[in-house]
C-alpha cells in the first residue's frame, strides 16, 4: 500500500512539473541555437525595431500546408518566428496562416494580396504533377501595406520580415543621394541595391549642376561608374560636402575593358586623380586572382559549336573578407575589372581595406589586351591580398567625413533592357551595407546576410577537406565503438556481480 501512494505522489509530481515546465514555455520561450551565425536568434536589431513600434501590425501568411517537406519546414520556422516576434512586440503584433489551397476563394484571396503561386513539381504514386505553392505574407500598419511575396527555402527570412516591418514604421526616411550626369547609370539600372536601400532611405538621382537641395540634406552620397569628368565647381561641391562631415561611396572604374575587342584601357574620368589627392590611390593595373569567376566561351568541335565555362582571372571571387560591418556575413562577391588601391596620404585619416583578394594574385599593367586563349600559370599569380575596397576615415582632416573606395564599379549594377542581368546576393549586400555602413543606420545589416548558405567541399582548402571527409566517415564508426565498448564493460560488471555470494 505504501508502494502504490508513493508511485501515486511520484506520478503527481511528474504531472505538475511538466504543467509548469509548459506554462514556462509559453511565457519564456528559448532554444539552443549552434548554428553558425546564430540563423535561429533573433538579432539585437530586430528586438529594437519590434519594441519602438507605435501601431499595431498585422500579418497574414498564405503558406500552402501539407506540401513537400521542405516547403513544411519553411512553414514552420516562419509560424516559430512569426511567434516570438509577437511575443517581443507587447502585444503589437498580430498573426494569422491562411492555407490558400484549400479552395479557390483561399486562392482568389492570396492573389489579390499580391502573393502569386509557385509551380513545383510532386511525386505522388510514382507520377510527377505540379502542384500550385503559395509562399508569402502580407503585412499591414493602419493604411500602409507591404508584401513578402516569396520565402525561399534557406533565405534571410528574419531580413525579409525585420526590413518589410521597418518599412511599414519609418515614415520620414533619410535621404541617400546617387550623383547623376557624369555617365553613371541611373537608379532603374540599380534595381537591387535601390530595392534593399529603399527599406531605410529616400534614395534620390542628384545632380550637382542643377541641385536645388543642399547636398547637407543627404545622409550619403554615391558615385558609380562615372564615365566622363567632373567640372571644377561641383568637385568643388563635393569638397564642401566632405568638410561639413559628409560621407561618400564611390564605385569608380579606374580601368575598363571593352569585350568586343579584348582591349583594356585606362578610364579619362579626373575622379581618379581627385582621389589621389585625398590619398586614395588607384593604380593603373588590372588585378587578377587565380581564384576568379568564370565566363562562357564559344567553341567549335567539327560541325558542332558549344559554350564552355572557364576562369576569367580578370574577375576576382572574393571569399575571405576583413573584419568590418560592410562585409560581415558575406560568403562570395565577385570583382569585375577591377584596379588596386594604394593609401598615400598622410597620417590624420585612416585607411582600412574592405576587400582584398586571394593569396594567389596579380597585377597587369594597363593598357593591355585580354587574351582569353591565355594558359595561365602560378607565375602569373606572385601577389597576395590586393585590396580593391577600402575604406578613408577622417577625410581632410574631419574625423566624420569618410569616403567607402570600391575599384570596381560596376559589381551592383544590374543594367537596362536587355543588357538587365540578376546579380549574386552577396554583390548587392556588399553595396548597401557599404551605405548602411557609412549613414550610421547599421541596424539591420548583420540581417541582410543571414542566411543558410551552401559551402561546397571544393571551396575549402585542402587540409580541411579532407579532415571534414574523414570525420564524416571515421566519426559514426568511432560513436558505435563508443557506445558498444560501454554497453559491453556493463554487462560484464552485471555478471561480475550477480556471481559475488550474497546476490540476491
């Protein structure tokens, strides 16, 4: 009897350890996160976005359900953050899921939300159909609206909700100007970088002949890829913007290659010598790096013409990045003809290079003809570290005037027409947190690359590789022997002890 009360009491006490270990839960929620960049850890910049908020916001997730495992998975980290962002708003944060597929007038709803299906193809009894899969969110503050029309799978899903609710809460937004008539291509050919950039800024094309606004008004300034020079007067201009502790980004093509006819040649813009002057020194080179990104070239085999892909040394892939908020979290960029930086001014600024290039690098002096036939070598690689961004605090003496130097300019343009190209995230991220970077609003680029990326074995060195390889294979084996050797010197100190006089 005594036996069955005291399994009763145990029994009631497990009961309301797990009811308080619940009621816990629900009020404080928390997980281990061992992930490399804290994926599932809110960051402190979305905490600070949730708690200034001031009215209400309400979310409406048309997530297909029951589709394909990944795209569950999706559906469920997004209710899981969806969850504890409402939790760290008080209350100004509400949320429904809505299944789109269960009939048409759910589908109807999420169209004229704005939320258009994906088509994936699902394998159900050994056939293949497509299956029409709703993605994305609506997001609402009193009469303002905003879309997250897409979630992919691994993407930066706290940026997409952080930034779209940002968005929604900033009204007067600060003013980031691009500098226009110089050749530069214009914000439409920008669409990316305007796109990220309009989350947190007015982004305005000014023109320094005829800017009615005074340039004191913009947070930063942006150059890219002038063509042509600037006259004495609004050089002038922008020496008053610096003195008065403004900030300036520019992507300058020192050198420039025309593909047509494989001849690179210096630029004639005088901003190059304007940034000597401020110590920013851009050589007549073009830098090459044995680690490159790849170009697709005709070639004929018999009757038969094929496009094969090589390195195209003339284009750095950037995989190691210094230690600064610019490129944080950046795991690939890639330099188009770019020139290296050298600082040759005086002590009172400070230059910090941004991005360098591998340990296998080079320079060829420019002007020079590109020959894509070439059989490169090691010896064409006896550089290491070339930097070809960087970046000068305390420009002319003022300690918050700072220009950000990339000698490439064109590495987050996407272009016009039919020229228009999609460029690699991490280009684009680069960019704007280049402005975040310099515009003091640094909140939400630890976010911008947040994200589940894929990192290829053949991207390692070698050494690593093969240790990963080895731990992959060796480690499951070693675990069992583990466990076995264990499982074995216990059983023998069982038998041990059930053989000693006395056991009962």
């Amino acid at each position: 009897m005594k036996k069955i009360s005291k399994l009763t009491g145990q029994l009631l006490m497990l009961i309301i350890a797990l009811v308080l270990v619940n009621l816990l839960s629900e009020r404080f929620s928390w997980r281990l996160d061992f992930t490399e960049g804290g994926i599932y850890t809110l960051s402190d910049a979305t905490k600070d976005i949730l708690k200034s908020l001031d009215e209400p916001v309400t979310i409406t997730a048309f997530f297909t359900k029951g589709s394909q495992p990944e795209i569950e998975k999706v559906r469920k980290d997004f209710l899981d953050m969806l969850t504890e962002y409402a939790k760290l708003s008080d209350g100004l944060l509400n949320f429904e899921f809505v299944n789109p597929n269960q009939d048409e007038q759910g589908e109807q709803e999420a169209m004229q939300a704005g939320i258009q299906p994906l088509m994936l193809n699902v394998r159900e009894k050994d056939q293949v159909k497509q299956q029409r899969v709703f993605l994305g969110a609506k997001l609402a503050m009193g009469d303002r609206q905003e879309l997250i029309p897409v979630i992919q799978p691994g993407a930066a899903m706290e940026y997409a909700l952080s930034s779209a609710i940002k968005k929604l809460a900033v009204i007067d937004k600060p003013k980031v100007g691009f500098i226009q008539g110089h050749g530069e291509p214009g914000l439409n050919a920008l669409v990316q970088a305007n796109e990220q950039l309009s989350v947190l800024y007015a982004t305005e094309a000014v023109n320094l002949s005829a800017n009615e606004n005074p340039l004191n008004s913009y947070e930063t300034l942006v150059i890219v890829a002038p063509t042509d020079s600037f006259p004495d007067n609004e050089l002038q201009q922008l020496e008053q913007f610096l003195q008065e502790g403004g900030n300036l980004l520019i992507a300058h093509n020192h050198v420039e290659a025309d593909l047509q006819s494989m001849q690179g040649s210096l630029n004639k813009s005088n901003l190059s010598s304007w940034l000597a002057k401020k110590g920013l020194s851009l050589d007549n080179n073009f830098v090459v790096d044995a680690s490159a990104g790849t170009v697709g070239v005709r070639q004929q085999s018999g009757f038969m013409t094929f496009t094969r892909q090589i390195p195209f040394h003339f284009w750095p892939q950037i995989t190691k990045f210094e230690d600064s908020p610019a490129t944080k979290g950046l795991n690939q960029v890639v330099m188009q003809f770019a020139s290296s930086i050298q600082f040759k001014g005086d002590t009172s600024a400070v230059f910090t290079p941004l991005v360098r290039t591998s340990e296998k690098s080079g320079t060829i002096a420019a002007p020079t003809f590109i020959n894509l036939n070439k059989e490169w070598t090691n010896k064409d690689f006896p550089l290491e570290g070339q930097t070809i961004a960087a970046m000068l605090k305390g420009v002319n003496g003022n300690q918050q005037a700072n220009i950000v130097l990339f000698s490439d300019g064109d590495f987050a343009v996407n272009g016009e027409g039919q020229q228009m190209q999609q460029l690699p995230a991490d280009n684009v991220s680069l960019f704007v947190n280049a402005v975040d970077f310099l515009s003091d609003d640094t909140g939400l680029i630890d976010l911008r690359t947040k994200e589940i990326t894929s990192r290829p074995l053949e991207a390692l060195e070698d050494g690593q590789r093969n240790l990963l390889k080895w731990l992959n294979f060796l480690l499951p084996i070693i675990l069992v022997l583990i466990f076995g050797l264990i499982r074995f010197q216990y059983r023998r100190s069982q038998r041990i002890k059930r053989m000693e006089v006395g056991y009962v």
